[in-house]
C-alpha cells in the first residue's frame, strides 16, 4: 500500500482514534500496526497506560485488520461483535507503544483477529482476540 493510501485509510478512522493522537503506521492484508506516544492524558491513577486506551488500541488494530484493499475507499468498515482484553504489564507516559494485529480467520461477512500491544522494547502490555462483522463500504458512509 502507497503511504498517500495509508494516509487515507489513516484519516478515515474517526471518533476516539484521532481523539487518542493514534498514527496507523502499516496497514495492509491481514495486518495491521497502529502506534501511539503516551501522554499523561492516557494514564490511569496509578500513572500508569489506562486499561481503556489499551481496549481501544487493539480494537482499532483488529477492525482494521480484516478490513484491507488496494482501494483505500473501498475498505469495510468492521463492527466488533466480541472482543477480550488481557493486561499484562505497565507502561508510563512517555513511552512509544504500539498494537500489531492480525486477522487469524476470515469469512464472508466476520472475521477473527488477535492483537499484541507492545512497548518500544517489544515487551507484551496486553493483548486480545476479537470477532469482527464488516459492514458497509468506507465510500458508501456520509
């Protein structure tokens, strides 16, 4: 894929995704990394990468995972129909972590996908499974 075409994919991801500060970093099929830099606003109170944020980053990796095609426009949006979550370890602001999924399965319409959060170190902090339904068309969403 065409870093032009990852940038898009990369701008299409709405809602909390942009809110977190997250960069797509590969995409392509079957797999998918996304990359964020920890801020204090992503800390729990013990200081420490918030059970939520890690929830998210793998959510996004797995959907997005099963959803790739040459066609940046053209890629299905997932719904996530079951996804667990398990933490493994800490990690403090600062530190550059990233969720590298990829999608175990594939059928017609759902997908499975499992996911690695890793730190810089490659150091596991969580990591889950998931079962995605893909949906409609990037180009038929308003």
């Amino acid at each position: 894929m065409s870093e032009h075409s990852r940038q898009q994919v990369e701008a299409s991801i709405t809602g909390f995704f942009q809110d977190l500060g997250c960069r797509l970093t590969e995409y392509g099929p079957e797999r998918a990394v996304i990359e964020l830099l920890l801020q204090p606003r992503h800390l729990n109170n013990a200081s420490n990468l918030h059970g939520g944020v890690s929830a998210t980053l793998l959510d996004v990796a797995m959907g997005l995972c099963g959803t790739w095609t040459e066609q940046a426009d053209q890629r299905r949006v997932a719904t996530t129909l079951s996804m667990n979550v398990n933490f493994s370890a800490p990690a403090p602001a600062g530190s550059r972590i990233r969720a590298v999924a990829r999608c175990r399965s594939s059928g017609h319409k759902v997908f499975m996908a499992s996911c690695d959060l890793l730190d810089e170190e490659d150091r596991l902090l969580a990591f889950g499974e998931g079962v995605f339904q893909r949906g409609k068309l990037r180009s038929e969403l308003p």
